[in-house]
C-alpha cells in the first residue's frame, strides 16, 4: 500500500478522496493550502500527491514544481475544474504524471493512483538493483592488496577524475588484462567513480558479431536504409549519450570497422547506415582486449592509429597468479557471496586448501576461482572446505610437489653460444626436452619437472609447443 498526500481545498472532496482510498488500505494525509502540503510532505515523503490547482497562496503548478525539488520520484496527479489545454501542457511540463477534471470521478482517480503505484515500486525496485549490483561494480569491489591492485585503484581514481569541465567527451580507456582477470569490472567501475555515472553503461562484445552486423548495432541505420529497415535504429554508441561505451574484446574487431571507430573517436559524430547527417555525441569510450594491440599493429592486423588513439589511458590488470594472498580474500569474498546466494552455510578454508589455493597457476584468473568455488559451495560435504573439495584439473596442484627420480629428469641443457642464451629460449629447449623424455604424456612431464599440468600446458601453448614438434 502507498502514502498519499491529498492537497485540496474543497473540504467534502477533500474527505471524500481519503474515505476512498483507506478503504483499500493506502495511508492518506490531507491538507488545505499548499504551503501545508509542501510542509507534510516535507514530513512524509508521500509516494502519490493529488492536488488542486486553484489553492489559497500557491496555485497548484508551483506546489507541483516544488514537489519536484523536494523528491523527483514523487508520483503527482493535478485535479482543476477548469481544465484547459494550456493548463494540461503546463501541468505535465511542472510534472504532473496526470490532468483529472471536475466533478471528479473517484474511479478514475483509481485507475491513475494504482498507475502512479505501480511506476513508482518498479522505479523503486530497479534502483534497488541497480544499487545491489553497482555494490559489486564500484573501484572498492575491486578486491585485493596486492601493490598491483593498489595502483590500479588509484589509476581508476585517476581517470574518472578526468573528466572535461566544458563537458566535452571524456578521453578514452584501454583495458588490458589475460581472460578472467575482469576487465568488465575494470570498465563499470571507471564508470561508476565519474560523473557519468548517472548516464548509461553500454557493452559491446565486439567478437559477437561479423563486421555487417556489428556496424548496425555500433551505428543504428535510418528507415529504408535496407530492406529489412522498416524503422529508424539507434545504434549503441548514439544509445551511451551521456555514459560510459563498453567495447569488450576490441582486438576482435575487423579492419573495416576500426576506421569508422577512430572517426567516432576523433570528432565524436555517428552517422547511422543510410544517413547523411552526422549526430554529436557525448560518450566516454572504454575498450577491453587480452591481445597486445601495438603487436598486433605492428604485424599488420590493426591500425596503429587506432591503437593509439585508444591508449590515452592505459589500465593493465594483474593476472590472479601475480597477486599473491589475494586470491585467499578473493575466495573468502566469494564464498561469503555464494553462500548467501544458495542459502548455504558459509565454508571455512584450512590451511592446506589456503595453501593449494595459492599455489594453484589460476590460468583463468578470477573467473576460473569463482567457478571453481561455486562448485565446491553448491557441493560442500561439511563446515570446512578442503583441498579436494576444489575439483581443480590438476589433482597434483592440491599435493606438495614431490621430487622426480633421477632418472626421470631430462639431462640439462648446455649452451654452446658464448654468450648467454635468452631465458625463452631455454625454457622452451628444457620443456621440449621434458615433454620428448616422457613420450609427451603431459602428466609425466609435469611430474618431471615438478609443475601441475595446467601450469605445463600454459607454458606450452606460450611457446607453441605441439607434438612432433621435430
């Protein structure tokens, strides 16, 4: 049920409304003037305001003005028994959800209140979630005390602060970090800690789509630009006016596309498919990759320019292996979360699950903790979260490692150069030679060279290492 506040001065309506309405179980205030009412609800807050336009000192669009100042949440429905056109226009422009003309039919102040009611729990209830999830989104989200960590907060910090004071688009933000790491994070938490944080937040996977289609949904297109055009398309950049763009995997997007992406970034104009008119926009750009873009540049497969242009911060994200005891906070967090997400009761971790867990490789970061956790939650055997109660890959990443036979180590390599060889190069020469000694059984090998297999199979895919290799 809601909180009314009736502001009329015809005492028997005025009655009349609050007799109605309790009966369906609503609170409702009535008041007589509208310095009163601006006073109760002032006092209240109301969810709905009824009130009358002709009221002795303040009319009823400056209540209804005034209103809006105090809470512009407040739902607002104007009753006059002389309701004209202008006085509608003017009424909805104060902002006035409705215009109800006298004599006044109860049953249609019905229907209008329950609207009003409804709007405002659904307006209620998404800013409840929005405010749940931007919890889990904001630089304090980002979990860890690692100096890598650190810095990147305060780099964040930093960008946000940057913002154009003549209220020009912010300068753009590059995101790099391996999969897993949480980049998308990264973003929503450089939105949220600027002052666009009102704005939209809009993301783009730019590896969903080929480049036809993913031109329509950067760019939108006009009615009849195709055949299929029945209707004008905003596209996504136009729609994050005012916010923050998202562009995740940007080291996916094609050639044709980046051009057009750098114009968007040079002068900050969208010309939608089958326009001849550029639209201004305003939009804080932050893009995402796990590839080395001035790599990728270099070879040919991107545009330099672009990558330039898009390097104006640079942000880069520790992979969860270089972050020490913090992936023990991040597990203690997660288990907190998802044991209140199923209703469980929480795990606690003994010393040797804190201790596998942080001699684990983590090759899919973050994600792959989270994961792994939320398995072990939804399948918990008791109060204690054990080692095997991870379920990693690599049963032997749960184990102290145990020194390999002689026998079974490869022979050492010798370099003959003489100068010193490149570590690179040494290591893949001692994996290849690990991996050759146990007939490339990766479990063997691993064992051999006192490793997981996980953290063998990342070296090998670094080095390009595959079977037959000579």
């Amino acid at each position: 049920m809601a909180q009314l506040l009736v502001i009329e001065d015809e005492l028997v309506l005025a009655k009349n409304i609050a007799r109605y309405f309790e009966r369906q179980g609503h609170s409702v205030a009535v008041v007589h003037d509208g310095e009163t009412g601006l006073s109760a609800a002032r006092e209240l807050p109301p969810d709905l305001v009824i009130v009358d336009f002709q009221l002795p000192g303040l009319n009823g669009l400056e209540v209804i003005r005034e209103l809006r100042r105090l809470d512009d949440e407040t739902r607002i429905v104007m009753i006059t028994g002389h309701g004209t056109i202008n006085l509608a226009v003017e009424a909805m422009k104060a902002g006035s959800m409705d215009l109800l003309t006298k004599p006044l039919s109860l049953a249609s102040l019905d229907e209008v209140v329950q609207r009003a009611v409804r709007e405002r729990a659904g307006r209620t209830m998404l800013r409840y979630y929005q405010e749940r999830e931007n919890q889990h989104a904001s630089v304090n989200a980002l979990v860890g005390d690692c100096p890598q960590m650190r810095q990147l907060r305060d780099m964040i910090q930093a960008v946000a602060a940057h913002e154009p004071s003549d209220n020009s688009p912010a300068p753009p933000v590059l995101v790099q970090g391996e999969t897993g790491t949480g980049k998308e994070l990264v973003a929503r938490a450089c939105h949220l800690a600027s002052p666009r944080a009102g704005g939209p937040f809009i993301e783009v996977n730019c590896a969903a789509l080929p480049a036809n289609l993913m031109e329509d949904e950067l760019f939108g297109h006009e009615k009849g630009a195709f055949t299929d055009a029945r209707a004008r398309k905003v596209g996504l950049i136009e729609a994050a006016d005012g916010g923050t763009l998202f562009l995740d995997e940007i080291g996916e997007l094609e050639l044709s596309l980046q051009g057009k992406l750098l114009r968007v970034l040079e002068d900050y104009k969208v010309r939608p498919i089958g326009s001849v008119h550029d639209r201004k926009i305003n939009v804080r750009i932050v893009a995402a990759t796990n590839r080395d873009l001035a790599a990728e540049a270099k070879a040919g497969r991107y545009r330099s320019d672009l990558v330039y242009r898009l390097s104006v911060f640079q942000v880069r994200i520790p992979p969860l292996r270089e972050r020490g005891d913090d992936v023990l906070l991040l597990a203690q967090e997660f288990l907190q979360r998802l044991a209140t997400r199923y209703a469980r009761p929480p795990l606690r971790l003994e010393s040797a699950t804190a201790a596998a867990l942080r001699r684990y490789p983590w090759p899919g970061n973050v994600r792959e903790l989270r994961n792994c956790l939320e398995r072990a939650v939804l399948m918990q055997r008791g109060p204690v979260l054990l080692p095997e109660d991870l379920g990693l890959s690599a049963p032997e990443a749960l184990m102290p490692a145990m020194p390999a036979p002689a026998e079974a180590l490869p022979p050492p390599i010798t370099i003959r150069s003489p100068g010193v060889a490149p570590l690179e190069s040494v290591e893949r020469e001692h994996l290849l030679q690990a991996l050759e000694a146990h007939g490339w059984n990766v479990s063997l090998a691993a064992r051999a060279l006192q490793v997981t297999r996980d953290t063998l199979r990342y070296r090998m895919a670094k080095h390009g290492l595959q079977r037959n290799e000579r």
